[in-house]
C-alpha cells in the first residue's frame, strides 16, 4: 500500500510535488538550491541558466554538451535523454550516500550546490528517474512519494554492482521503483560504442530475485531510430519485434560452447527487457529494480561461428475457467529458423532449448517434426529441473527446465530446417485459483498467459570451427573435462602441441575467479590437473573453465550438481 508522509514533512519538503510533472519538480528543486549566486543571471556559471521555466530548462540540458572539457573528452551531456550514467548533472549533484558510481575526477570540478546544503537523496534520484524515462516535458517518471519512502521509509538494499569483464563491457539499467504488488515490464535501449563486430562468448546477469524474466535483444541495423529513448513499457504490439540474443529466468552465467559466439554489430544498439514483480517479500518495503550484464568477448580467435537465438511463440491460447486441462500443439515450420522449401539435407545445430508461461502451465514439451508433420523424438522435457538434471514430476513454470545439449550429450543437436519442431503445452486452471474470469488468453501480465520457447542454436557443426583451427595449427585444445556433471572432483585435461605460456583458472557463475589452477611455461604433450568442484565457492552450481595458451583462450562449462 502507498505511504502518505506525515503532513510536518509534507511541509518541510516543498520541492517535492508530486500533482507538477517531473520536470517542473526539478525545477523547483533548482530554484531552491541551485540559482541563487551560481546558475541565474546574465552571466551565470558554466554557462547555464537553471532560472527559467521547465522549458526553459529542458532547452539548457537536455542534449547539451558541457562546458567542462573532461567532461566533454568521455562524451557526457549535461542530460542525456535515457542515459543516466552519460549525464553530468547527475556527477555533479551526487555523493557517495546517495550512489557511489558517480564519482568524478578533479578536472571535472566539484560537487554542486557549492557552499550550501547537498541535495537530499530523493531529489537526486528524482533526476535520475526523469532521465531514465527519457527526460519529457510533460508527464511523472515516478511518483515523489515513492522516492521519500525508498530512502528514509522502507527501501530495499539494492543489488551490488559487479566488476566489469577485464575483455568485454558491462551495461546496467536502473534502478527503477516498484511500490508493492507492482508488475512492470520496461524495454530500455542501450548502446554498444563499439567500433568494429564483437564476438561475445559469455554473458553474466545480475539482477534482483523478484524478477520474472530478463531479454536480450539486439535490433536489427537502424530500427532502434523509431523507438523512444528511456524505459519503454511493453505491450503486446512491440513485445517480440527483434531476434533476441539470451534470455534468463535465474540470474547466471551464460557461456557459450567453444568456436561460437554472438555477433555484435558495430555500433549496435541492444534493447534489455525486463519484467518483474514486486512481490514485497519483506512486509512492505519498495523495490529498486535494477540488472547488470557483463559481456565477455573474444575478438582474437579466428571463425568463430555464430550463434542465434529466437522465440518461438503461438499466440493461439484460450484457456477456459472449467477446471480441465488444455493442450496447445504449435508445429514451428517457418523462418527465421526452419525452411519448408529447405533440402533434407541442410540443418541448424541446437544449443538451448527452454520454455515459458505463466502460472497456468503445467507441462511444457518439444519434440522434432517428422517430414510427415507428426510427432518425432521427443528434444524437451517440462517436468525437468531447471539445470536439466532430474524429472521433477512437474512443471515449474517460474523456473522451467534449461537444457544444453553440449553438457547432456557432449555437442549440439542436428535438426531438419525443413522439417522444424513440433512445441506442446498444457494449461488448467484449477479451482482453487480463486480466477474469476471466464477464460484465460496470451498476455504480457503473469495474470494472463503465454506460450513460447527460447532456442540457440548455429547453422554450422562445431567440427567446422575445430577443422578451421586445425588447418591453422591449432596449439591446444580440451581434451575432457570428466565426469562433466559432477558432484566433486573431476579431471581437467588437454594436450599441447609444443611449449607455451599456460594459464587454467576456474571461475564461478558470477565471473570471480575462484582457482589460479596453473600459470606458467608448460612443455608438450598432455597435461592434467584435479579441480574439487564441491567446495562451495560457486552459488549456481556453475563454473566457467578457462585455459590460456599463449594468449589464445579456450572454454568449457563445469556443472556441479549438488
């Protein structure tokens, strides 16, 4: 429920408003602390005005270059529509108290108000949350209230930011803040700044436990041009419009099996979609929403192959309130993925295969499509757990089944473009689901439902990538990593070629490393060292094994069950 303040601090806080727009409280917020002496006048410092109207002040920020020049050289504006961690008014009004990534170096001056009172909290977050949302005119990014609450009522501790990839990038979106009971979904574009195609071989994700599912998606070269900056709320017009890269349910590491990667474009533009729930877990208290993501790249090993990915959705579910199960059966034939018009002979190789729906989902099944059109082998288990170890006996639709081929059966699965996939899901809804309406169909809202798989996979056998180094004279390669599931110590082995710097460190699902296994000149021939995975250090059961030969890295996924 919403917090009504105490009517003192009401008083005491005029410039929080919460009937004017954002942007007009931002300008209260400036007339009271920040024109008095400094940014008023005819010749105000750094040259902006923050005296006028809300027009006014949208016209002196946002999309404005700085007058500081060390500012300028890391491409800040003083408001950068949707960006908030480019937006020098943000460095200026901050402090550690408030948030800790804002910190500025000595040339860029010090910390505004000067020689008065710093901002409260809530007023900086209120720029903050006026930014995300895209810096408009008109509207409320976020009620004022919420922001009082979260600092001085009953806030969430946030999530720790983790350290950036030492090769690749990180991006963060947030935080964003939901009163309980709140369900919000958000697209959010961010930009890449890369200069030449990135190979991204690895993702980490870490975002808040309350989340329903985390996206991925990259658009395709000038489309992200038609859509706003800022949080874009999702409907079901603009839910599934770009191939999608990863997508996580549990906060992980994603690592992709050697010889493939993602490809980034130059100066690509990635939109993160997040959706989730505030389901105040801690009596009342108001969440920041927040998600990070790390990308590990490789851009030094030669033909990596790509790896794709896509939903494949049937909106085609109507799910009447009886009591009694429905089965949907969606035949996938088409494109991107599957060729009707294909030969037997050409094939994609599948890496990943997962599901999802809502609360309604009770099993969740894919099977290969025979030429025929029926049923083939069954690739896709529901009632399996979410590291694809055991049958469960039922499905979990908040934490469905992640099958990776490479670690079930040591390499990807061969499928008939033409032929294409046969997906299968059940739904009831049972009378004590307290639903009083009619019939159920596809929605965005965990009080609606959806049918839909996640699928990885090339278009290229990873022999291909192996036959390319080797006519390269490839200097190392992973002989085995066994037993691979394994419930303690497994062997790690490879063989080189000739002498060569080596180092082989573990690191966990979170991209700390937890092992230095070998550093050092190593002779030829076959080596093997003795990793004991059950010593507690990974969270998720999952570490990334990574070898170092000369310079040229190789990887491989280690799964503790435990």
């Amino acid at each position: 429920m919403k917090k009504l303040l105490p009517a003192l601090l009401v008083a005491s806080l005029p410039t929080i408003v919460s009937a004017q727009s954002t942007l007009q409280s931002i300008s209260t917020i400036f007339q009271a602390n920040c024109t008095v002496g400094c940014h008023s006048g005819g010749s105000p410092s750094a040259n902006l005005d923050l005296s006028g109207n809300p027009q006014d002040l949208y016209d002196a920020l946002v999309g404005v270059d700085p007058v500081n020049p060390a500012a300028q050289a890391k491409g800040y504006k003083l408001v950068d529509a949707g960006y908030p961690h480019n937006s020098f008014l943000l460095y200026k009004c901050a402090y550690p108290a408030w948030d800790d990534q804002f910190a500025m170096d000595v040339a860029e001056g010090s910390v505004m108000p000067q020689n008065q009172s710093l901002l409260e909290k809530e007023e900086i977050e209120l720029m903050r949350q006026w930014i995300l949302g895209g810096a408009k005119v008109n509207g409320t990014a976020v009620d004022p209230q919420t922001l009082y609450d979260y600092y001085h009522v009953n806030g969430m501790a946030r999530i720790a930011k983790p350290a950036p990839p030492q090769n690749g990038f990180q991006m963060h979106l947030g935080p964003f803040f939901l009163e309980p009971g709140d369900e919000v979904e958000f697209y959010k574009k961010e930009k890449v700044f890369n200069e030449t195609e990135e190979n991204v071989v690895r993702f980490d994700a870490i975002f808040n436990d309350e989340s329903h599912h985390f996206l991925l998606f990259q658009f395709e070269e000038g489309e992200d041009l038609s859509e706003p900056e800022g949080l874009r709320p999702v409907g079901v017009q603009n839910a599934f419009q770009n191939p999608y890269m990863v997508g996580w349910v549990d906060a992980d590491s994603t690592i992709l099996p050697v010889g493939t990667a993602y490809k980034i474009r130059e100066n690509s533009v990635i939109d993160l979609n997040y959706h989730l729930i505030n389901y105040a877990s801690n009596g009342d208290s108001i969440l920041a929403a927040e998600a990070y993501v790390n990308y590990y790249t490789d851009n030094q090993t030669p033909n990596l192959i790509e790896m794709k990915s896509e939903l494949l959705i049937n909106l085609q579910i109507f799910i009447l309130n009886n009591g009694q199960e429905y089965t949907f059966t969606d035949p996938v034939t088409g494109p991107p993925v599957f060729d009707s018009g294909a030969s037997a002979e050409d094939s994609i190789y599948i890496w990943f295969l997962s599901s999802h729906t809502h609360k309604y989902g009770v099993d969740y099944d894919i099977f290969k499509r025979n030429p025929d059109g029926s049923r083939g082998e069954q690739l896709y288990e529901g009632f399996y757990n979410t590291l694809y170890t055991f049958n469960q006996g039922y499905y979990d639709w908040e934490h469905p089944g992640n099958l990776y081929f490479d670690e079930q059966f040591g390499d990807l699965m061969p499928l008939s473009k033409r032929d294409g996939l046969i997906q299968e899901a059940v739904y009831q809804i049972p009378g004590s689901a307290n639903e009083s309406r009619p019939f159920i169909n596809f929605g965005l809202t965990t009080d609606d439902e959806m049918m839909l798989a996640f699928i990885q996979y090339t278009e290229q056998p990873l022999r291909s990538f192996n036959t390319s180094i080797a006519e390269q004279t490839k200097e190392a390669s992973f002989m085995s990593i066994y037993p691979n599931p394994t419930n303690g110590t497994s062997t790690i082995q490879f063989n080189l070629e000739s002498k060569a710097n080596v180092q082989l460190n573990v690191y966990n699902s979170l991209g700390q490393e937890i092992s230095r296994v070998y550093n050092g000149m190593m002779n030829a021939g076959q080596a093997r060292f003795d990793f004991d995975a059950s010593s507690g250090f990974d969270p998720n059961g999952l570490y990334l094994v990574q070898l170092m030969v000369d310079g040229r890295i190789y990887t491989e996924r280690l799964l503790h069950i435990k």
